[in-house]
C-alpha cells in the first residue's frame, strides 16, 4: 500500500503532491457522506444509497490510514497508485450523484452558495 523513498526531492515532492492530495480526498468523502448520511437520494435505491455510504466511509478510513503513515515517517511514505485509483473513482461517482442531487433539488444549491462551509 505504501512505498517509502529516501531521496530528499522525492520526499518533498510527496509531501508537495501527496499531504494535498490526500487532504482533498478526506475533504470531498466527508462532503459526501454528509450528503449521504442527511439526505434522501431519492434517484438511488435505499439499498443503492447505503453502499455508497459504506463505499465511502471505507475510502475515509483508508484515507485516514494513509495519512497517519506519511506523518509518522515524516513524509518518507508514499501512496501506490493502485490505491489512489479507486478513491478517485469513489470521488467521481460522489460529484456525479451530489450534481444531480443539487440539479433536482436547488434549494440544497442555493443554501451552498450563501453557506460556502456547509454540503
């Protein structure tokens, strides 16, 4: 899961490339499972909605897994990119589903736009 480098610019590249990366990543799960946990996705199954929800609260923990790695060894750890594959995934497919639920339902858009910090 993680590969770890000694070179000194390899390292600050991870750390210029990676920490933001990763950041991103629990930002936008956290973003979604707040859409997924308060809000009926009325064009997914119950069932459907449910494993999005598990999908991403999986990729939260990995993420989170990841990051506890790369600040214990200091940034000397870094990510395969056959781990970073299927959160990017997961991500596309909570923009996709969030798009659409904001489509159908402007009121949930136009409360973001007055709240910049809230889903």
């Amino acid at each position: 899961m993680l590969t770890s480098g000694s070179d000194l610019p390899e390292q600050n590249l991870l750390k210029t490339l990676l920490q933001p990366l990763l950041e991103d990543f629990q930002y936008w799960f956290a973003r979604s499972r707040t859409l997924l946990e308060n809000h009926r996705i009325d064009f997914l199954s119950p069932e459907a909605q449910m494993d999005l929800l598990d999908r991403v609260t999986q990729a939260q923990q990995e993420v989170n897994t990841v990051q506890v790695m790369f600040h214990a060894t200091d940034g000397r750890a870094g990510v395969e990119t056959a781990v970073l594959l299927p959160w990017h995934k997961l991500v596309t497919e909570c923009w996709q589903v969030g798009m659409k639920y904001r489509m159908e339902h402007p009121e949930i858009a136009a409360l973001e736009r007055s709240e910049p910090d809230s889903l």
